[in-house]
C-alpha cells in the first residue's frame, strides 16, 4: 500500500487504549450516565409493533409504548415483551424522539450493552471481510440498523474512524469507542472521532481516541485517489454510499459527453472521465466543493481541460442550458434529500420530475440518464413515477439497470426503510 495514501495529516500525541472520559462536549450532550445495570425493564408495546419486531423491523415508535419509558434512563437497555411476557427483543431507549425503541438483541441474548455492541461489531466487521478489498480504504464499518446496531454509524477512512450516532445509542458512545479501538486494529486505526450532525462548526467534531485530525484526508476508492474532509464535509465526510454506483458511471462513460448535477466533490465525474469520457461538465452550487473536486482531478492524474466546473442552482442551469441547445451522451442527476419527512414528500416529488424532465431536454439521442435519490420517504416506485413517459414526456427510454447502496450498507429484509438510496440507470 502506498504509504502516502495511508497517511493521516495529525498533530499532538496517540492516546493510549485504555477507556479515557467521555470528552467534555459529549458529556454535555448525552451527559445522563446509563448504569450497567439497566437492562431489566421491560416495555411492552402493542400488537402491531410486537408483529414488525418478530418480523425483524427495528424500530417501536413512542406512539406504540405509550408513557411506559418515562422513567427509564435515555439509553437504558430493556427487555422487550409480548402480551404474554415472553421475550421479543432487546432493545435501547430514547428518551425523546419518535423512535422509542431500537432493537439490538434476540429474545434471551446477554442484555449488557457492551456485550451487544461487541457482538454486533464482531458480525459488522466479519461482513465486511468478505465484501471490501485492499483497493478501497473509504466504506462503512457500521451501518445501523443494518448491521444489528440502530442509531449508529461508524464509517472509516483509511486510519480514520468517524462515528456517528442518535436515539438511545448516544448514551453509549463510549462503551462502542472502546470496542471500536481494539477491533480497529486491524485497520491500523490511529483516530476514531464523533460527528455530531446536529451542530454546526468546529463543535461538531470531537476526538474520542487517538490524534487530532487537522487537514483532509486522501483515501482510496477502488484504487483512484481522493480527498476527504471529515470535519466539515457532507455526512461523515462524503457520500460513500454512492461507491458502486459510481463504478457503474466509469463502465458506461467511454466517449461520452457527461453531464453531472450536484456534482460536490467530484466522485461521479473522476469516474466517468477515467472511463473515458470525452469531456466532464459538474455542476454545483457549492464553490468549494469544486475545489475540492478539482484537486480530486490532480490526485487521479487526469487532464483538467477535459473538465468544466460550474458554480450555480442546478434547476436554473438546467433551464439556461435548454434555451442554449446544450446536449450530453450521459447524464447523472444526484441531488441531496429532497424528502426529509412525509409532509415533504409531495413537494419533493414535483421537485424530482422538474429535474428530470430538465435532464430530457439536454440529453443526446442515444444518452443515458442515470437518476438517484438518497431519501426514504422517496420508496422507489414513487420515484419510477418521476420517470415515467407522464414525467418525462418521452417514451423511447427504458430502464437497465436499478442499484442501491453498496454491500457495506447491508439491509434488513423487514426494514424497508433502509432501502433510501436508488440509483436507475435509463436508455
């Protein structure tokens, strides 16, 4: 491995592995301590949520247990019985919130939260043994509900580890800090950090083990190059779900003229050139992620005049670029969340055909539209409705291929909404 793609920009001393306080801001945050000893409760929700547990589902919404977890501490972990008391699940609680409850557990498992966590991370990392290869060093550790452990995400770039976590798991970020550290090792892990996504600004980010990160990170994606930054970038750092996907532009890019709508970093227009494309327009309204992106060009070793960066509101350059007669081979429409909640979703889908059927307009006879969306409201045969020959106004084009997030964000068969991301691929 290359060393110089393996280091990690840091300053100040390594902590040593033992179990070190919460760090201040974290202690303020999710400052309610949860005893180790809380783990005999028991909540008893109703039928229906008793029937999505057994079905695998994760989640008891507050609405389901009534004010049976008002004395509970945020966090505790307890028992959770059917109407005959038989054990269905263990699960943490949030003390606030929609979401009551998270499983964690099979009914008569070992309910000490550090033991859950250990056995969830141990299957979460066997997984990922067999999926990611040396050539990647930027995926998911941890995908939450996933992999056993709901509200929590642990994504890891290179020799960096960033944790994040809501609900009930926020009172257990450190019992998860310790048994992220020794497993990590593996990995050569010398910085696991917190990131809150609630708040804003340097706060957001805290050390829990290790070095001080101080400047972006450069890691690898199946081989290619490029620049993270987990302190102030989107998510835990950029949009590693998105991984495959983009592997999936690179096949499909040679000679092309690419189009690519809120383009960030970069990612789908390194790939779509290094698989030949003709020329790379991205288009963001973020300045400083073409910066970012532009470096990303350097690190790849690509010609920079094969790429134009332009800074503006997608939907308004999509209308200029109609009236200009502008035309693409291949073009790739990724916007962020347009559906946060439900209250959304009718006005995110009035968003979604706009921009689709503004991509129609530029793409190329014989183009290819790649079209995704990262909201779980958005289920997918909603957005197939933004497709359609209603949405678009055409009829002449038919979908190849539909893909998801990559095998390091595993699915529950019963969880439907952890199925967020779709990525349709339409000729």
């Amino acid at each position: 491995m290359d060393n110089a793609l393996r280091r990690v920009p840091t300053r100040g001393r390594r902590v040593n592995a033992g179990t070190p306080p919460l760090p201040s801001g974290l202690r303020t945050r999710y400052g309610r301590a949860v005893s180790r000893t809380t783990t005999s409760a028991e909540i008893q929700p109703n039928a229906p949520a008793i029937e999505a547990l057994r079905r695998g589902h994760p989640w008891v919404w507050r609405s389901a247990i009534g004010r049976q977890g008002e004395r509970l501490a945020h966090g505790a972990i307890v028992r959770v019985v059917d109407e005959s008391r038989s054990a269905v699940a263990c699960a943490v609680y949030a003390s606030e919130g929609p979401i009551a409850l998270r499983a964690w557990g099979a009914p008569g498992e070992d309910a000490r939260p550090e033991t859950l966590i250990a056995r969830r991370l141990d299957a979460a990392f066997a997984r990922r043994a067999r999926t990611i290869d040396a050539s990647t060093n930027a995926h998911r550790l941890v995908h939450g509900e996933g992999d056993g452990l709901g509200g929590v995400v642990v994504d890891r770039y290179d020799r960096v580890l960033v944790v994040e976590a809501e609900g009930g798991a926020t009172a257990h970020v450190e019992a998860l800090t310790e048994a992220l550290w020794s497993r990590a090792r593996a990995f050569e892990v010398e910085t696991i950090l917190f990131k809150d996504t609630r708040a804003s600004g340097p706060e957001k980010v805290e050390v829990l083990r290790g070095a001080k990160v101080t400047a972006p990170l450069v890691v690898r994606e199946h081989g290619t190059p490029f620049e993270v930054d987990v302190l102030h970038g989107q998510k835990t750092g950029t949009f590693l779900d998105q991984r495959e996907n983009r592997q999936i532009v690179r096949k499909i890019a040679e000679g092309r003229r690419v189009l690519n709508l809120f383009s960030y970093a970069g990612g789908f227009s390194i790939q779509a050139a290094l698989g030949g494309a003709a020329h790379v327009t991205s288009v963001d309204i973020a300045g400083k992620a073409h910066a970012t992106a532009m470096r990303n060009v350097k690190f790849a070793g690509l010609d920079p005049s094969r790429f134009t960066f332009v800074t503006a509101d997608c939907f308004t350059w999509l209308e200029g670029a109609r009236k200009r007669g502008e035309k693409y081979d291949l073009v790739i429409c990724d916007p962020p969340s347009m559906a946060p909640s439900e209250k959304a979703l009718a006005k995110a889908t009035k968003a979604y055909r706009e921009l689709h059927a503004g991509c129609i307009h530029l793409l190329a006879e014989g183009g290819v539209l790649c079209a995704a969306s990262c909201s779980s409201h958005m289920h997918q045969e909603r957005f197939l409705e933004t497709l359609d020959a209603r949405a678009l106004g055409v009829r002449e084009l038919a979908i190849v291929q539909i893909a998801g997030a990559p095998p390091c964000h595993p699915l529950r068969p019963a969880f439907p909404e952890g199925a967020y991301l779709k990525f349709v691929v339409m000729t």
